[in-house]
C-alpha cells in the first residue's frame, strides 16, 4: 500500500466528542489518528532484533507531536504498512501543506 498522509483519517468534531464513534472508526483511520503510537511500539516489540526507532511527526517550530511511526534504516511503518521514511514524510507534509 502507498504511504498515505495521517491527517487523511484524522477526527472529525463529531468523533472527538464522542468517544465510541472514535473507536468504532476502521482499524486503517483508528491506527493513523489516534492510536499511531501503538502501532509504532508494537512494531518495534514484534521486531526486537532489529534498531527499530520510534519516530515523531511535528510541524515545524511545534512541539506538539501529530502522527508516530517505526523507523528502520529507511523504511517506516505505520498505518500503511512499510514505506521510504522519505516518502512517508513527504505525503504529510504535502497533505498538511506545511514543513515538518
């Protein structure tokens, strides 16, 4: 699958208020906005032989953290599985329209 932006599945108003809408969203946009970080750790728990890095998207001059993902060598996993990091970087910040 190609990389896809995160903020492609990000949550609505109506899903932040209420929490079971939040859940009840598919495993692809639960895994891209909200739970990114878990993946990303269950991915480097499930591949404790390799240097798997723990990878943060932010804007630039942010601090606040927007979507996670593993890293290896120069391969990313996230919602839409193993990609270039590169190419992972540049569809969100394509997609958000601002540098990371």
């Amino acid at each position: 699958m190609p990389a896809q932006a995160a903020g492609l599945f990000r949550r609505n108003d109506l899903e932040r208020s209420d929490q079971q809408l939040a859940w009840d969203r598919r495993d692809q946009a639960f895994f891209a906005a909200g739970a990114c970080h878990v993946l990303a750790w269950a991915c480097r728990a499930f591949h404790q032989d390799q240097a798997l890095a723990i990878h943060a998207l932010r804007f630039a001059g942010h601090d606040q953290v927007f979507h996670t993902d593993a890293v290896w060598e120069s391969w990313a996993f996230d919602h839409s599985g193993w990609n270039s990091h590169h190419e992972l970087l540049e569809v969100n910040a394509e997609f958000e329209d601002r540098p990371m």
